[in-house]
C-alpha cells in the first residue's frame, strides 16, 4: 500500500503535460530503463520528460506529417528528426492507418486521372488513379495497383455510390467500359484541374518525381505517404 502511495505523488506545477498543458500531474513508476514516468489527472496521458529515443517524443508525429507533406524524402526527413530510417517507415505507416478517407458529398462533378510511378524497379510500374471534385479541388478517393480496369473499378464505384452528376477523364478507352455514357465526358480541357493536380503532387513528393532517386521501395509506404499528403 504504501509502494502504491509512493507511486502517485503530486509533483506540483514544475512540470505541464504536453499534451492538454495541464500541471495536475502524479508520479506514474518508472520505465525500463529507470526513468521516471508521470500520469495526467486531466487526459490520463503518461510520459516521460526526458527523452532518450527521439522518435518517442509526443511532437514526433505531427513533425513527421509536415515533413512529408513538404516533400522531404526518408533519410533527410530521419536526419532532421534524428531517427532511424526503419523507425520513421514504420511510424509513417502507423500515422496513415489512422487517417479516415473523407466522406464524399453527393452529387457533384469529378475528374479522374492517373499517374504512373514505380515500385523499387522501372519494371515493376505502377498507376496512383484518383478523383478530384472539381468545386473544393480536394481529392475524395485514390487507389494504387496495375493499369488495369480493376485498379481503375476502385475509384469509379466510390462515385457512382456518391450519385456523381458527371466523370470527366480523358480519352482512355478503359473508361468507356466503366462508366456509362451519360454520366462519362471526355470534353477537350475538362481534366485541366486534375492535371494541374498531377504537378502538384510531383512537384512535392520526391518519391513521384520523374527524375529522382528517392523512389518508392514498398506499395505499403507509397500508399501511406499519399494518404498522409492528401488526407492528413
């Protein structure tokens, strides 16, 4: 009793927790390697105040969403954070798992476009095909896979549930197949957005210039990262 007494000292106002500010803070046993731990009483968040492993700290991951988002590749964004390359592939992949695909909103126009990339060798190439609303310029949907009309599927069933008043794409012959004609438009400069779109992304993300070394190694981490830039 008194060992569990002695576990939930008030340490007073020396110390806030980092995450909601509060001072209202206990003492909470200790780590493995001896450190001391301390417990919220206000969001019952437990920390440490000094950190021996960067890429423990709670601002890890927020930087690592801002980093990604303005295109640093893996090794300088693990440099600037002072973290391993395995620790910030995996904290990515963990970040992007909790970020929900915005709801799409009923009855509004899209364009559809793709991308092509690769996947650790020019041999194995792969197609980001997305849609973009053209009234908020957001992207509501994206899927990665082979240029095949399964990849293409993916997308094009998420607007059709969405009662999409109109899919604009170009002229590739595979959307014919899988929208119906009233609904499909192929007009001259109806894809102006999503093209200026696709840029965008290759202006910003390194893995997807044309010209680069810091290309993708694994569909896990290139789909996480899109979600992270899009989404996050």
């Amino acid at each position: 009793m008194e060992e569990e007494r002695r576990s939930c000292i008030r340490i007073g106002d020396a110390y806030c927790c980092p995450v909601c500010q509060s001072h209202h803070l206990v003492k909470s046993g200790k780590t493995g390697n001896g450190k001391q731990r301390y417990s919220c009483k206000e969001c019952k968040k437990r920390f440490i105040i000094s950190y021996t492993y960067h890429a423990c700290q709670p601002a890890t991951d927020k930087q690592i969403m801002l980093f990604t988002k303005e295109g640093l590749g893996i090794r300088s964004t693990a440099r600037v954070l002072k973290i391993s390359t395995t620790t910030l592939l995996k904290r990515i992949v963990v970040i992007a798992n909790g970020i929900e695909q915005p709801p799409i909103i009923k009855g509004r126009s899209y364009e559809v476009d793709e991308m092509r990339t690769f996947i650790g060798t020019k041999s194995r190439l792969r197609w980001i095909v997305y849609a973009l609303d053209r009234s908020s310029r957001q992207v509501v949907g994206f899927n990665v896979g082979r240029r095949t009309n399964h990849t293409l599927q993916v997308v094009i069933t998420s607007l059709k549930l969405s009662d999409a008043r109109k899919i604009y794409t170009d002229k590739l012959k595979n959307y014919r197949f899988l929208i119906t004609r009233g609904l499909h438009s192929t007009l001259l400069r109806a894809t102006n957005h999503i093209e200026r779109k696709n840029l965008t992304l290759r202006t910003h993300l390194k893995r997807l210039n044309r010209k680069t070394i810091c290309f993708s190694r694994s569909l896990t981490v290139l789909v996480a990262v899109l979600k992270i830039y899009l989404w996050g």
